[in-house]
C-alpha cells in the first residue's frame, strides 16, 4: 500500500511541475558546458564552459572536479574547439566577436598552452608573428588561412600534422571558401615554427593521414558537387582513384583510420533507398565490408571501439536506435549495458583515455538537454559529472512522439508530436507545425531529442508538429531526392497533409493551427499558408527566401564551389515554375497573418527577401509584423535579441491562436 500511495504522489508530482510554465529565458540561453574531453590519460578533463555570453575553457582535475587551469577570452570572444594533443598540452581555436555579426566568427588561428595555463602561445594565423607583446622576433609567419589538425603524430612529441586552407580574396575581405589547394604542414605545439610538406592537388578536398604522418587518403567536391575519393602508398607516390586502387565499388569516402593503420572505414549508401551507412577496408587484402548490417534510416552518428573503428551506430527511425559491428565486443557489451541503465535515452561516448579503461559518456533524450559521467570500464561504474542547461528540470518537459503519417503517392512521412501538459479543461490544444531549414543536406531533418523551441511553444500550452517531409536528410538518398524541384511542390504537400492528419487523428484543434519555421522552413511556412489558406490562422518566416529566383541573384550559394550546381539540381531554372514556388507571387491568397523575422547581415538569405514579401503583403492588406535584427545574420545569436524574438513569436502565437 505504502508502494501505491508513493507511486501515486510522484505522478502527481510530475504533473504538477510539467503545468508549471517556465520563464522564456530558460530556454533563449545558450547551453553551459558545451562539450567535455578527456585527456589521453584520464587525469583531466577539458570543458568549454558558456558563462556570461561568452565561451571559455577550463581545465578540470577528474578526480575532484577542481579547475586547475584555462583561459577566458575577451570581450564576447569565444572557446570554438579544444582538443588534447599529449596529457599536458592542448590547443585551441577561437571564434571573435566581430562588429557587425552578433554571432562570433571563427578566425582559423590555432592556440596552445598546457593544462596549467602556462606556456600559452598563438602557434598559427593571419596575426601569428604578432601574438607576443614587447617582442620584435617570432620564428611564425602570419599565415592567411585556416587550419584543420590531420594526425598528433605519435612518435612526435613536439608536433602536429595540418592542412592549411589559404583563404580567398573578394574585394578588401577574405573569406575561408576552400577553393585553393590544401598546403600539408608539420606545425611545432610550443614555438609555432611550420614546414610545409606537400600540396593537395584539388581545392575543396580533405586528406586522411596516419599517426606516423603519411597522407594516403584525399576526398574531394568538384565544381558541380559531386564527391571523389583517391589513394597514394605513400607521401612520394601518384595518387589513384580509390574504387581503381583498391578495386571496390564508387561512392564511398574514407573518413577515418583504424589505430594500427591497417584498415579504414569509409562513408557510403546501399540498396535502392540509398541508407547511409559506414564500410571498412583492409588496407592489407583490399577487403571490404558493410559494419553494420541491419538499419532502415541513415546512421547519424557512431562510436569507435578501442581499435579505432565503428562500434557502435546510432540512427533514428523514431527514437534513437542504436546497432552494433560484428566483432566489437567490449565496446558492444558497454554500450549495451548503458544502455539499459539509462532506458529510453541516446547514449553515447564522447572521448576515452588512451587504454579505453576510462569513457566520457554522454546520456540525453527529447527532455533532457545533455548529462556527461565517468565512466570506470574495469569497475562498470559511472559516476555523474555535469548536466548540459542545468537549470532546466526535465519533469517540467513535453515527450516528443515519433509519428508516421502515410501519404497519397505511397510515401511515408515521419515527424514528431509534442503535446502539451496543460491543456484548458477537454479542450485540443492549438498547433503549431515547426519546419526544419535545409533542404537536401546532410543533417538536415528533425531528430528525436532536446529541441529548445519545441519545448519553449509546448511550455506555453501549444502542440508542436514536426514533419521529415521528402526532401529531408536521414532516410536514405531516394527520399531526399524525391524534393529536388519540389520545394513549392510535394515538399510542402507533405507538410501540409501531415497537419491534416494529425487533427484528423484528434489531437488537435483544427481550427487554431500556425506554421513557423527558419531558412528553408521560413519559406516552407509561407508558401504552406498559400497551399492551404484555410487551414492556417498564422504563419512566421524566420530569415525565410520568399522571391526563389534570389537564391541565384542576392544569396552567397551561387558564389560557393558547387553552389550553382546545386541550385540547378535541387530548384531548376524553369522561371514558370521558379515563380509559381514563390512566396511573393501569392500574397493576395494569404488569408494567414504574417510575422517575418531577419537579420540584416544575412548573407545566405539576404534581408531582400522579406522587405520585398512585406511590402507585397502591405499592398495585399495583410501587413505584417515585422522583427528586424541590424546584428544579426542566418538566425539571431545575441541573448538579448533572442529573446525579444520568442517573446515577440509568443506574443504572436497567442493573438492568433487563443
């Protein structure tokens, strides 16, 4: 009986916190701990830690959690990467706050300096030569370019191996757009001092290189977007089409190396859905094989074993999945029991010590924003260390419900249903339908996990629909390529039935619905208010594209390698049809009120879009409400900002919908 009333008091505790609506800035402020890493012997632990609007590192002891060394940038400067190189020295890069853009910019400058904070130095970038203040010599040349670290070279305690990208001139700017050769470069962790090795023979292309510092491996785009692969013994030798050397199949794309440099595994798709998956290679027999076998939607994500190869995926049908290599058996046997200890969460393993006694193990779930614990792989145990957007308390969340609505053409369209904890009485909640931005690329699709303003809108006693319509990443090539010329076509009928069916099913009140969505989602939102007029009572586009023909005039995508290429690909050039897809051609059929959201230093999706839109639907007689962000550019970073923006969206949502 004891066990009952207990059992009970704790659901009517639950539901008591979940109807407590939680203040907006719970959910507009940047994460706390971002990301947490081990060092090679477990003995400390790295954390870029959000504090203040700005992103420092510290250096923690894992014993006692007691900081022991790190840097706080200046002004809103942040910590943009992290990485160890040995036990006792990291580096760094920083993304700078710059005057126009609210969001910081990262530099491409490396930094080091050991766990106790000393020994800092500035070992690469455009102002190198300049970072010691009072001297007149370096040994480091001020380098235009961006850098990306390729091997920590093991037999090498002083160095790095690097790929440097020289940058671009366009007028008086410079700009990281990858079009020039990558430059191989050795680069000194303490004196900064580089010596460049070798040059790739393609801009835009990525190399894979050994411990011992041979680059065997490059991938690169060409101009019209399609990816290649090659393969060289050595650093001395020609280099071969990958599929030509190793005798093997097109399409897949070395990503990274096993630790004793024997195999590698690579990045490619199988079957007529093309689901992406990961292949091993034996450098040795040529063999190479699928590592994981059975999965229906795209691996997202996937942990290595100790050996430096997959262990582990991780994908989303619904809710996270995970699947496992054959021949993996530790790291399948931890996972596995982790697993069951946090049931009904996305586990996976952040960083591990260099003999993989230790894991960082990183737990979360639609209403939990991020957990990190230690743990012990000899002992089994874990011990708790941190929780990501530590003020937020996940008994106050919504569960998102993965949803498969069926479409007319024989298609499936998956989603997720968030349903509010309060409702007024038997009342159906009104619903908003939040469309994800992209299309038709990698990432692109709404996953089953923590989502700020999904759990902001259901906080405030909203349903929140989540549609994957064709077009989106995750379910294989054939379906994101079902939207290609189909962005005012099938992509939005998709998004348009799936609300159907979801008042249709009873959850809803049909008669309260708004769509809002940001980029790509900014254009799905209007153009579905024009499809559907009556469907809708609002709608909000967030740095939205509404004139289709301004991505190829006023947006940088043209301006990017393979970014014409893609255009015509994925939009066409048919002006007919460019127009019909437009926003800006139907604001006379808009019955919907209107809230438009931009940032003025947009370069994707330029602030012409909306100011066009606006006054197009002025002149209709259904002016809209406007947001607009001088700061700001792809989506508004600022706090302050943020949340003037939902309290604006909030305010919106209630005048129309209640």
């Amino acid at each position: 009986m004891k066990g009952i009333l207990l059992s009970l008091l704790l659901v009517v505790s639950a539901a008591s916190f979940a109807s407590q609506q939680l203040p907006l800035e719970y959910f507009i402020k940047h994460g706390d701990y971002l990301d947490l890493k081990l060092s090679p012997n477990g003995k400390y632990i790295a954390a870029r830690v959000r504090y203040d609007s700005r992103v420092f590192l510290a250096v923690l002891n894992a014993a006692d959690m007691q900081i022991v060394g790190g840097i706080k940038p200046e002004n809103k400067d942040i910590i943009h990467t992290v990485n160890w190189v040995n036990n006792e020295r990291l580096v760094f890069e920083y993304a700078e706050k710059q005057s126009n853009f609210d969001s910081p910019v990262p530099t491409g400058e490396l930094f080091a300096m050991n766990v106790d904070g000393s020994k800092r130095e500035m070992l690469y970038g455009f102002r190198a030569s300049d970072a010691k203040a009072g001297s007149r010599l370096s040994n480091k040349d001020n380098t235009l370019a961006s850098q990306e670290i390729l091997s920590y070279l093991e037999d090498d305690e002083d160095h790095i191996l690097i790929a440097e990208y020289p940058w671009t001139k366009e007028g008086s700017l410079y700009y990281d757009s990858r079009d020039r050769a990558p430059i191989i470069s050795r680069l000194n962790i303490y004196s900064g001092k580089k010596r460049k090795l070798d040059v790739l023979p393609h801009g835009h292309s990525r190399a894979l290189a050994t411990k011992k510092g041979q680059v065997n491996f490059m991938t690169w785009r060409d101009e019209n977007g399609y990816g290649h692969a090659a393969y060289r013994p050595n650093n001395d030798a020609e280099w071969k089409p990958l599929n030509e050397a190793f005798e093997m199949r097109g399409g897949l794309y070395p990503i990274g190396l096993s630790e004793d440099n024997k195999s590698i595994y690579l990045s490619g798709r199988f079957g007529e859905e093309g689901i992406h998956t990961l292949w091993t290679l034996n450098l040795e027999t040529g063999e190479y094989a699928r590592v994981f076998a059975d999965h229906a939607t795209d691996i997202e994500d996937f942990i290595l074993d100790s050996n430096g190869m997959p262990a582990v995926g991780i994908t989303y049908p619904g809710k996270s999945e995970f699947v496992y290599a054959s021949g993996s058996a530790k790291i399948a046997k931890i996972h596995k029991m982790l697993v069951q200890a946090f049931a009904g969460q996305t586990v996976d393993i952040a960083s591990a010590t260099k003999d993989w006694k230790t894991l960082l193990v990183h737990v979360s779930s639609d209403i939990n924003p991020g957990e990190y614990y230690l743990f012990d792989s000899e002992t089994m145990g874990a011990n708790f260390i941190w929780a990501n957007s530590s003020w937020i308390d996940p008994r106050f969340l919504a569960a998102m419900q993965p949803v498969a609505i069926p479409t007319e053409d024989g298609e499936t369209v998956h989603g997720y249903l968030t349903l509010p904890t309060v409702k007024k009485g038997d009342e159906k909640p009104p619903l908003v339908v939040v469309i994800h931005g992209g299309p038709h690329q990698s990432g692109t699709r709404d996953f089953w996990r923590y989502d700020a303003e999904t759990q902001l809108i259901a906080n405030r006693g909203y349903a929140v629909l989540r549609v994957n319509f064709r077009g989106s990443d995750g379910y294989g090539k054939r379906f994101e390529r079902l939207g290609y010329r189909e962005w005012g076509g099938a992509m939005i009928k998709d998004i348009n039935d799936s609300v159907k069916w979801v008042i249709e099913q009873g959850y809803v009140d049909g008669d309260n619905v708004c769509a809002y969505g940001a980029s790509y989602g900014g254009y799905a939102a209007l153009m579905s208010v024009v499809r559907e007029p009556d469907l809708y009572k609002c709608t909000i586009g967030y740095v939205g594209v509404y004139d289709l023909n301004y991505m190829y005039s006023e947006s940088d995508i043209p301006t990017n390698w393979g970014g014409e290429a893609y255009l015509k690909r994925v939009l066409g050039t048919d002006q007919q049809e460019l127009s019909e897809y437009s926003p800006i051609n139907h604001a006379k059929e808009i019955k919907a009120k209107v809230m438009l959201v931009h940032g003025s230093k947009d370069r994707r999706v330029p602030e012409i879009n909306s100011e066009a839109l606006a006054k197009k639907l002025e002149e209709a007689g259904n002016a809209p409400e406007y947001l607009q962000y001088s700061q700001a550019g792809h989506g508004v970073f600022d706090e302050g900002d943020r949340q003037e923006l939902y309290q604006g969206l909030l305010d919106f949502l209630d005048e129309n919908l209640r």
